[in-house]
C-alpha cells in the first residue's frame, strides 16, 4: 500500500512541511462554499482536477503530511501508521467515481494526480485524460517504444528501474521499467506536457485534497490564472496556493464532492471492478499414444510468472474422477469444475467456474498484457446488469504445445456510492 511505497522511497532529510494544522469549515460556511463550487463548475467549460494524498484516505491510503501522515510520524521517530489495504486491494473513494460521473458527463476534462495507487484509473478515468506526475504503482513502461504495460499487481520496484518483464511486442522485446518516481527523479515530460496544456486551458482548475507543497507540480493550477482562469482547493489543511485561489474549502474532499453532486444532480457511478484471469488446459499424448493426459494452469492473463493477487485458492473437481492426474481417450469431452476463492477488501467470495472442454479457435490472439483494451473488452461483454457474474471474454489456441487459453472476466459492483 501506500507503505509499501513510503517504504521504498529513499530517505531524505527535507520532505517540506509536516503535521500540518487541520482546519475544518463550520457546517453553514461549508454549505456555502460548496454551492459556490457547484455554480462554478456549472459554469466551466474546461475543469480540470489537481489530486493529491487527500482523495485517498478514505481508501485506506494514509496521507503524507496530515497529523497521521506517512512523513509526519516518520519525522517524529514514531512508528509508520498501521499497514493498512495493500493497493490493489483499495478500492476508489466517492471522489474518485464522482470524477468519473463528471468526465462521462462531459464537465470534466482532465485529471492531473500525484498519486500512485492507480486509483484513478481503476475507476475508470480514461487514460488519455489523466496525467499522472509522480507515476502508477501498476504501470510498466517501455523506454525503447514507449508502450505502457497496466498490471493488475503492484510493481516490485519504484524510482524507474527494471522490472523483471520484457515488451510483449514483438519487435521490440526491450526491458520494462517502473513508472514511479523517487525523489531525486524528474517528473516525466509527457504527463508534465500534458498536464501544463490543460491548466493552461482550463478555466477552473479544482485542487483535492493536496498540500500543494511539492514543487514544480503545485505550481501547475497557476498555468490557468493567466487565461483568466480561477482555483479552488478542497483541502484540510492550508496550502502555500491558498492566496491565489478564489475559493478555498477546509473540508473532506469526499462530503464537499458528494454536495456537489447532489446540487449539481448527477448521480456517482457505482464502482466495477472487473479481474482477468486466463485458464490454460494443455493436452500430450502418452507414449502408446491411446490416452491424452490434461494439464490444467490459472494464471493472470500478464504471464504465466505473474501474481494474481485477487485469487486467494483454486478448488478443481472433475465430474467422474476423484484424482487429479486423469487421462482420457482421443475424443472425450469432459467437464471441469472450478471454484475460485477471491481476496477482494475485508470480503472474501468464492467463485464457482463451470468448465466445459471443447477445443476451437474463436477469435484472433489478441495481446493478453494491455489492460485497457481487455477492460474495454470485458465492459462490452458483461453488462452492468450482470455485475457479479463471470464470463469468457476471449478464446484461443495454441497449437505447440497443444493448449487451450481462455480469459475470463469478473465483473464485481464493489461499492454502490450515493450522495446520502
Ligand atoms: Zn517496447
């Protein structure tokens, strides 16, 4: 989790202000304030979001300079707060899925984050429209073609050293790195490129819960002063930015967000979580070639070596044989039951897959590591009325040696979030 990352991180003496002073607005002047921003953002034709630490407490991800912040214990010799979710089992706030309520809707045109818990991404900001400075815990880089690799795992390293895969294209093949910086790292000149244009653009630049403390990124909301722009920060503690923004809310990002929408009356997406998981059933003959012997693989659809973090146990149960070393002759079809137990927040599900064998090409293979287009893949196929079920999402065979892959999709609504 965030620790996880803290942990990796080198130490240094001077990490800015720390154990920051909280400030909260008195319910009246907060109510104020937050119909102040909905007619703002009412208004705004380019609103682009600045997103800090703050947006993800509630996930379970400790801050950096709040009074239990990562770098403020760490300062005062205590020990780092309580480990709490490890990030691929955080799950987005109200916040991050009202951002994607406001992008789908239009109103939201780009979101700028300096966080690295991929939370964003995983709610289902679109990649084109997200710039993320400080990198992705999940995300793995090409520095030969520049191909980006969205795991379903956190990354092993941070500070943009090599990772243990390779590009799966084909002509490249060049080592992949991590994504996420260190401190003495320079932020990467594509998000940075981006994320200038769009505060330079935009005519309301909406900081969440960010001290606004690291620079050059805090500097980025003042890029939209200058085009007669205006700021507004939601924050707890007060920022070094306070003076130039024309609203400044001392609340949760989460109960200002959730006003917001309600005034604004859109409702907040419900989060899906969809998991991808590819079974492998390999066949060779034996050696007085009259039977066939099985092989049956789970893996995650990033390779055969990678973790799987959300499949805690895999349960295997055939219908007519106890053992788990079977054969059979040439042209017998045979089920295969599965039963998955998932590891998903404090939640543990269990997952029951009927498995039925039947050797046949229905599509073209497809590249297994690029999760945006699976998820795409995924969405289309399972509707959102099927939340909670499974399905095959692609279908393939590999003829030496002789395999069938099937990726299948979960598709889990996790967190139905409302404005109540
Ligand atoms: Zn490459």
């Amino acid at each position: 989790m965030s620790l996880g990352y803290a942990e990796k991180l080198s130490f240094i003496e001077d990490v800015g202000q720390v154990g920051m002073t909280e400030f909260f607005d008195s319910a009246h002047v907060l109510q104020d304030k937050i119909e102040q921003l909905a007619k703002l953002i009412e208004k705004s034709r380019h609103l682009v979001v600045f997103t800090g630490a703050g947006i993800s407490t509630s996930c379970g991800i400790p801050d950096f300079r709040g009074p239990k912040g990562i770098w403020t214990l760490q300062r005062e010799g205590q020990p780092l707060p309580e480990a709490s979710l490890p990030f691929h089992r955080a799950m987005p706030s109200m916040t991050h899925m009202a951002l994607v309520g406001l992008e789908k809707a239009g109103i939201l045109k780009f979101v700028i984050s300096q966080n690295v818990d991929g939370l964003h991404l995983r709610s289902g900001i679109p990649r084109e429209k997200l710039a993320e400075l400080h990198g992705n815990s999940f995300m793995e880089t090409c520095p030969s073609c520049g191909a980006e690799y969205y795991r379903d795992f956190e990354l092993e390293t941070i500070g943009l050293k090599e990772t243990s895969r390779r590009c799966s294209d084909e002509k490249c093949g060049a080592k992949l790195r991590d994504t996420v910086l260190d401190w003495e790292d320079a932020l990467p000149p594509k998000e940075m490129n981006l994320a200038e244009k769009h505060c330079r653009m935009g005519d309301l630049v909406l900081c969440l819960g960010t001290s606004l403390q690291i620079t050059p990124a805090c500097n980025l909301p003042l890029k939209s002063l200058r085009g007669g722009g205006k700021i507004v920060i939601v924050n707890l503690q007060k920022t070094p930015k306070d003076k130039k923004a024309s609203l400044v809310i001392h609340g949760f990002v989460d109960k200002v967000i959730a006003g917001v929408m309600e005034l604004l009356n859109m409702k907040i997406p419900p989060y899906i979580r969809i998991d991808l998981f590819q079974i492998i059933l390999s066949q060779s003959l034996s050696s007085d070639k009259k039977f066939v012997n099985w092989t049956i693989r789970i893996a995650s659809v990033h390779g055969l070596s990678a973790p799987l973090p959300f499949i805690k146990s895999v349960e295997v149960k055939l219908d007519f044989c106890t053992s788990l070393f079977m054969r059979t002759v040439l042209t017998e079809t045979f089920e295969i039951f599965l039963n998955l137990s998932l590891v998903m927040d404090a939640v543990a599900l269990t997952l029951g897959l009927k498995f039925l064998l039947i050797f046949r090409i229905q599509s073209k293979v497809l590249n297994l590591t690029r999760m945006p287009h699976w998820e795409r893949c995924a969405m289309r196929q399972l509707k959102i009325r099927n939340a909670g079920r499974s399905a095959v999402v692609e279908r393939k065979t590999v003829l030496v040696p002789k395999s069938e892959i099937t990726v299948h999709a979960m598709l889990r609504m996790l967190k139905h979030l409302s404005t109540n």
